[in-house]
C-alpha cells in the first residue's frame, strides 16, 4: 500500500453556537486541509496511470468539487440551531451562507469531510488521513482506522 498527500486551502467563516470563549463571535480561518488516500500502484504498462495509486489531479477534482469550491469564502452555521435567523439574515444580504446538521468545529468539519471525500474516490482508493488547520498551529486529525 502506498499513501499519497494532496494539499489544499480556503478561507471559510463559522459562527458557533453557544460557545463559551472569544471565539463565539463569527469569525473566518484561512483553513489548510491534508488529504491523504492509499491504494496500490497501477502496475500496467498501458494504462496512463502506470505507477501511480491515483491522479494527484483526480484527487484535485473531487476534494475542489466537494469541499473547496463549496466552503471557500463562505459562512458555515448549525442550521439546527437559532444562529439559522443569522445566516438566513446574511444571505438576505447578500453572503453565501452554508447550513449544517453540526456545530461546525474543526472536529465535526472533519468527519464532515471524510464523508464527502469517501463517497467520490475510485474503486481500490481508500481515504487514510486528513488533517484540517484552523490556524497556523492548531488543527484536528481524521485517522480512517479510528472511525
């Protein structure tokens, strides 16, 4: 098995609800997502991808479809909870407003991610690893042989 690591960034805002510290003000992060997938290398002297598990291209693809182009300069709020008002308020005005069915913490962006990855990836890929920056030093880990 081979792993392979594709890097990726965006800028997303997230209001979370109820929290108790500063960060419980609407606030953006210049989010930097690690995507690693394994599987074995194409081993066929014909096929284009000879030598490679996947594409980094097609990784590429999936991950900007999937989460970047969605998440990228907009607001992520618990759509179950009353900060709904405040993002249907923003989109009144204009923002692009993602609703969720979670507190959109690093943490649950993750599973949310993983989620989102997993269903796009080729037969014989498997998602393996993410890791999701909020900041320079602070960011959460999905390992996929703990879930």
């Amino acid at each position: 098995m081979i792993r392979i690591t594709k890097i990726f960034t965006f800028e997303t805002a997230h209001v979370l609800y109820n929290y108790d510290g500063k960060c419980k003000n609407m606030h953006g992060h210049s989010y930097k997502l690690f995507v690693t997938v394994k599987g074995k290398p194409i081993n066929d002297i014909n096929h284009p991808k000879n030598g490679m598990v996947v594409d980094f291209g097609d990784i590429k693809t999936i991950v900007k479809s999937e989460i970047v182009d969605v998440w990228d300069h907009a607001v992520l709020i618990n759509g179950l909870s009353p900060h709904k008002e405040l993002g249907e308020s923003l989109e009144d005005q204009g923002h692009k407003v993602i609703y969720c069915t979670f507190q959109p913490t690093c943490e649950n962006m993750l599973y949310a991610i993983a989620a989102k990855i997993k269903s796009k990836l080729p037969e014989g890929i498997s998602l393996a690893y993410l890791k999701l920056h909020e900041t320079e030093n602070s960011y959460g880990e999905w390992f996929a042989e703990d879930n």
